[in-house]
C-alpha cells in the first residue's frame, strides 16, 4: 500500500507548488498571500502524516496553519493603511 | 478487492484537489479562493481516512478531527476578516 | 464480512465521487455563489459517505468516525453560510441570470426604516 502513499504525496508537493506560485505573483493582495501561505502549511501537515508522523502533523496544523493564518488576519486588520480584498 | 476500491477513491480524491487547485490559482474574488481552500482541506480529511485505511492505523483518525477543527476555524477568521475586518 | 467489505468499498468510491462533483462544480459554476453552494453540500455529503464507507471496512473505528462527521455536519454548514455573507457584504460579481437577492432588499429595507424613524 506504500504506492498509494507516494501517489498522494506526490499529489500534494504539486498542489503545494501552485498554492505558493499563488503567494508570489507580482500585485497580490496581502489576505490572499496569507490564505496562500496557509494552505501550503496545511498541505505540509499532510506530508508529514503521510511519513508516519502524526504527532508533528497534528502540531503543524495546529501552529502552522491554525494558529498562524489567525495571527496574519489579526495584525493585518490592526494595522493602519492595511488592504482590503 | 478492497484495495482497489481504495486506490479508485484515492484517485477520485486527488482530481477533486486538481479542480480545487485550478480554482485557487484563477478565482478572481478572495471568497472563490477562500471556497477553494476549504474544499481542499475537506478533501484532504478524506485522504487522511484513506491513509488511515492503507496503513491500519487508528491515530491518524486524530488528525482528521483536527483538520475539522482548523478548517472551520480558518474560514470563520477569513470571513470576519472579509466582512469587516476581525 | 466480505459483504462489509464490499459495501464500506463502494460507499468510499460514491463519497468520494462526490467529492469529484464538487471538485467540478467550483470549477465551472459562474460565479461565487453558485460555486459555494456546490463546493460545500456536494463535499460534506462526500465526505459523510466516505466515513461511513470506512466504518464500514473498520467497524472498530466507527466511534471516533461517527465523531468527525457529527463535527462536519455541525460546522461546514456555518462556515459556508458566512462565507456567502462576507461575500455578498464585500459586494462579490453576480451572474447576470441572478434575478433574486433577497438579502439586499431586506438590507434597503431596513435602512429607509431607520431613516423613517430617525427623520
């Protein structure tokens, strides 16, 4: 069943390379960039699950992804001049 | 037998991540991105069962649950970030 | 058990079939609405089937199972309806066949109320 594991994660660094190809064009919006960033890390989680470790993955969803998009959304909306869409 | 049931459904999984993909790169509105985050990260919930059921082991069922969790939460923020900002 | 087995197999590819559909549908309804609607009905019910189909071919999962999909039933109903809100408050593009908006006249409503009140 080993094959059904590389297929997903092969999967998944694919769908990670779109999501930050995403983040890095020119002219995009900051939420945009942060839902970007999110996504990869969410997606990294999976990886790691995906090596047998579900400890590191549960952390990473949960500090990577959770905890960090929440953090970006925050400061961006406190912050002055900060844009919108 | 079964294990080709997983293997179809794993497969039927990863083209619905595709579409989800395609439609994060293009969607032209923030929300559009934001659908398309949330149905990928419901789709890897069920690749996570998936790899549970490869793998015979229950503790990745713990993961999923998570994946519950944090998706619902991220779509909650980004809304209220969209709507008037947190 | 291989009527267990056979039937958890077929539930699995049905949910995740679903998925596909949905998948499809995000990517080819016209706009954002369309595309929320069938991004979350068509993925939660996927995603139900799926782990009905692996408690099916792990009956000693079934608890932890049945406890994700009670937490998917309860939260992706929420999160897409205050994703449809936040998109209509920030003014997202309507097809042109959209001939009802019921939110924007209840908000007009409201608002020349309050100017009647207020004045």
């Amino acid at each position: 069943m080993s094959e059904l594991l590389l297929a997903m994660s092969l999967l998944l660094s694919v769908v990670m390379v779109g999501a930050a190809l995403v983040a890095i064009q020119p002219g995009r919006s900051l939420p945009i960039i942060i839902l970007s960033s999110g996504l990869v890390s969410l997606l990294a989680s999976v990886q790691y699950l995906l090596l047998a470790a579900p400890d590191v993955a549960m952390t990473e969803a949960a500090i990577g992804s959770g905890l960090t998009t929440f953090l970006f959304f925050f400061v961006l909306s406190r912050v002055r001049g900060g844009d919108r869409g | 037998m079964v294990e080709l049931l997983i293997y179809l459904a794993a497969a039927l999984a990863g083209a619905a991540v595709l579409f989800a993909l395609a439609r994060f790169i293009k969607g032209p509105v923030a929300a559009d991105r934001v659908v398309a985050f949330d149905v990928i990260t419901i789709a890897s919930i069920t690749g996570i069962v998936l790899a549970a059921l490869a793998e015979q082991r229950e503790i990745y069922l713990d993961v999923a649950l998570v994946y519950a969790l944090l998706s619902f939460l991220g779509v909650i923020v980004i809304a209220r970030y969209l709507e008037r900002g947190l | 058990m291989i009527v267990f087995d056979l039937l958890g197999g077929l539930l699995l590819v049905a949910g995740t079939s679903f998925l596909l559909l949905g998948g499809l549908g995000l990517w080819r309804m016209p706009d954002i609405y369309n595309r929320i609607q069938a991004g979350t009905k068509a993925t939660t019910l996927g995603t139900l089937l799926t782990l009905a189909g692996a408690a099916f071919l792990q009956p000693t999962w079934a608890l932890k199972l049945l406890l994700i999909g009670v937490f998917l039933i309860f939260t992706n109903p929420l999160s897409s309806h205050l994703l449809a809100r936040a998109a209509h408050r920030s003014g997202a593009h309507k097809t042109a066949t959209t001939v009802v908006d019921h939110l924007a006249e209840d908000r007009t409503a409201r608002n020349t109320n309050d100017q009647g009140e207020r004045g």
